[in-house]
C-alpha cells in the first residue's frame, strides 16, 4: 500500500503550519487558537503514520510520521505555555 501521499500532504500541513504559528507567535506573542485542534489531529496521525513504519519497516514512514509527532508537541507546548502566562498575568490584575 502507498503511504507516501498522506505522508506528504501531512507533512506540508504540519511544516506550514509550524511557520503560521512561529510567524504569529514572533508577531502578536500569542500561539493562534486553531493550533489546538491541529496539533491533536497531527498528533494521531504522526503516531499512526510512525506505527505502520515500524510494522512494514519504513524508514520514511518513521521519520515523517517523527517529524509529524514533533510539530504537534510544539504546538501542544506553545498553546500551554500562553495558557499559563495569561493565567498568571490575570491573577496579577486581580491581586
């Protein structure tokens, strides 16, 4: 079965959106809201894409589906991390 497509496609989407995020973040210094979504949806399939590498011994399956999983973290960790400076930012107005 062919992988290479979804893989591809998978890629793009999670390398542009990688630099839609960094650009925003360098810009407004806050992650984008629709980072959230995408990153649970690159989430999975990274993990997928990494899995059926290691079953049919894919090399660019693995790294794809590597790079795909580490978009998403960084995604994940951004979002989290303005979670939280805006938590405390306002704990600090109410203080």
């Amino acid at each position: 079965m062919s992988y290479e497509i979804p893989l591809l496609a998978m890629r793009m989407a999670a390398t542009t959106l990688l630099l839609i995020a960094i650009w925003n973040i360098w810009t407004f210094r806050i992650t984008p809201k629709f980072c959230a979504p995408f990153a649970f949806l690159f989430n999975i399939s990274g993990i997928i894409f990494l899995t059926l590498g290691i079953k049919h011994e894919i090399f660019d399956l693995i790294r794809g589906g590597g790079i795909i999983l580490f978009v998403s973290y960084i995604l994940i960790i951004s979002f989290i991390i303005d979670n939280f400076l805006k938590e405390r930012s306002e704990r600090k107005d109410n203080d």
